[in-house]
C-alpha cells in the first residue's frame, strides 16, 4: 500500500477540489502475479507492494491507530520521510501551515518527523480506496468514501452526514473563495455502502453505517443540504419529519415556453430544474432556496421569475426560502408547518421536547460546516 493523505487532510481535500483537480487513477486495485509469496501486504498489487517495501526501507512512520477516536501528541508523531512530505503537499496543494495526515500499512514504518501525523492499519482497504494522479504515484489520497468513514468517527454525527453530503453533492467548496464552483459527485450512497460492507473491520465503520441513510445527494450548495436535513430527519433526531425531497430535479413543462436569453437571443425551455421536489397525490410541490448572492444579478432575478410563474401556471405549488428565513428558527417553523400542509402529511410524534430538540439541530444547522 503506498503511503495515503486520509483523515481530515484528505476531507478537506475532498470538499475543497475543483473537477480538473480530481485524481482519476486507483493505486490499490493490482492484482497478485502467481508465483509471488503471500504476506501481510497480499492483497496489494505488485506496483504498490514494490512501492510499501520502497518506503518500509525509508523509514515510514505511524501510529497505530483501531480506536474511533484517535488522539496523537507530539511524541507520537512519526509519519514519512521529508521528500514524500514535501511531495504530498505540492501534489495535492495542501497548505504548508497545517498538519499532513497519512494513512501507512503497519507498525513498523516508524520515524518522527515534525508537520505530520501518521495513522496505520493492519488489515486490509477494500479495492479502489487509494487514488492518486498517475498509474506510479508513490503518494495517494484515501478515496472520498474511505475518507467519508474516517470522518464519521472524528466528526458529530450531524456534521458527519453533511460531510458524506457535500462529497455526494455536485459542488466544491474552495477556501476562501465564496464561491462553489460545480462538479460531478465524487460518490454516492451505493458506492459507500459497498466499501462500508467490504471493510467490516475498520474503525469507522459503525459511526459511518449509522448516519449513511440520511446522507442527501446531488445538492448544489451546503445550504440545501441543511435545509433538506432539517425538514426530512426524524423528528427524534430534531427534524421536521417530512418525506425527503427530490433534490435538483427537473420538472418538464406541459409545452416548450418561449423566453430571450441574457443576450437578447430567443430560445426555449422545456424544463426547469427545481432545487427540492416532492410529487404526493398527483401533485407537485417545489422548494427553491434563495442563497445570500440571490440578489447579485439582475438576470438571475429575471429568470428566477420566468420559472416560478411558469411552474404555477402549471399548477406547480412553489415555495420560496431565503437564507435569512432558515437562520431564524421561528420564520423556519412557520415555512416547514405551511409545507406539511401543503404536502398533507401528519408526522406522528410522542416526543414531548420535540421543538427543544428541534431548536438545538437548528443550532448546529446555521453554523457554517468547517472543517
């Protein structure tokens, strides 16, 4: 196994990489030549045990960790050697000033080096868990649903699935930046549930299992994965306790509508991709969520119009939410009590501090997820 960026310098990765940053080649899915003695390292590839023995020679460091919460002081830190180090953060981009996580196979690759932390593992990582940007990299990154594990244990539990979220979300969120420039998922609940099945033993893996059914997928922001956590989790765990919503989905107009573009040119829509959708007995109930930049441009305002008169034309129901809504617990309970009716469904409680609860998700909600 080649030595791995993972833990939280592997999410914060994973939730800051732009789609041409992503790597595309798996350094652990080899499979074993005949003829080549079986060991500990096995399961591994031929390229990648040539590289673990490389960097077992050089003196690689760890510490070992089978526990869900993994504390490290200075005298515990014993990661790689300084070029592997300096190579992992220009490769990655990984910022100078902060710690460098690493995931090393074995006790036995043990060496103090300051500005990292090494984590080790014993047993074996499903296939396709270590990517990196060519076939030979000798430094990986643990994948996004390998990270997603790590993260489960190290997080709250409420973080943790924003975290699996925003990593089945089609956004990244750049430091610094203010923007969240768009890209395709890096996963998706099937694919970590296959690895959380294939790693039965790996620390991680209850926290992670517990909280993969309420993960939202193919969001475009950080903020309609709070808004969708707060309606559809149960109303034990502090939601609302609606059904969850389709989330970016397209709703097809009954005939093409006419409109001009930004450059004054005519074309036609056919369809409006609508941030949160529900269909109930026959009809169809849209949320669209209007972000802190709603009112930055002025065709953006346009359009937003265009589409909402267009859907009730259609006898689309559509609510708006804005940002200053959702912060405010009391302006929220009135939207989301409005769309239970709207949606004619009765969530059944006999909890008796069902808005206390309510009110600390809330709490945890409206603070910006960080890492």
């Amino acid at each position: 196994m080649v030595p791995a960026i993972s833990h939280i310098s592997a999410a914060r990765f994973w939730l800051s990489c732009g789609q041409q940053d992503i790597p595309r080649h798996f350094l652990d899915s080899s499979s074993n030549s005949k003829g080549c003695p079986l060991s500990a390292d096995s399961h591994l590839g031929n390229a990648s045990r040539r590289a673990l023995a490389a960097n077992r020679q050089a003196g690689i460091a760890d510490c070992h960790c089978d526990t869900a919460t993994c504390r490290h002081n200075a005298a515990e830190r014993r990661p790689l050697s300084a070029d592997c180090l300096d190579a992992a953060r220009s490769t990655f981009s990984i910022d100078q000033d902060e710690p460098l996580h690493f995931l090393v196979s074995g006790q036995n690759n043990r060496r103090i080096l300051e500005g990292a932390v090494s984590h080790s593992i014993n047993g074996e990582l499903p296939p396709r868990s270590i990517l990196g940007y060519s076939a030979g990299a000798k430094i990986g990154i643990v994948s996004p649903e390998i990270s997603f594990m790590q993260m489960a244990c190290l997080l709250s539990r409420i973080d943790a699935i924003r975290y699996g979220s925003a990593l089945c979300g089609r956004f990244a969120v750049p430091a610094d930046t203010g923007k969240l420039p768009a890209r395709k998922p890096l996963t998706n609940v099937h694919d970590i549930r296959k690895h959380l099945e294939a790693s039965p033993r790996m620390s991680g893996r209850k926290q992670a299992s517990a909280v993969l059914p309420y993960i939202i997928e193919n969001t475009r922001s950080p903020r309609e994965i709070d808004v969708a956590l707060f309606l559809s989790l149960p109303i034990r765990k502090g939601g609302f306790g609606l059904p969850r919503p389709a989330i970016n989905e397209s709703v097809r107009l009954d005939k093409p509508l006419r409109t001009r573009n930004q450059y004054g040119r005519t074309s036609y829509i056919e369809s409006f991709e609508c941030d949160m959708v529900w269909h109930i007995s026959g009809k169809t109930i849209v949320v669209e969520y209007q972000g802190e930049q709603y009112h930055e441009r002025q065709f953006s305002i346009h359009r937003d119009s265009i589409k909402r008169n267009a859907l009730i034309e259609q006898g689309v129901c559509v609510f708006t939410l804005s940002n200053e809504q959702f912060r405010d617990f009391d302006q929220f309970k009135r939207f989301a009590t409005l769309l239970k009716e709207t949606l004619g469904v009765r969530p059944r409680s006999r909890i008796s501090d069902s808005e206390q609860r309510q009110k600390s998700l809330h709490a945890q909600l409206v603070r910006p997820f960080a890492l």
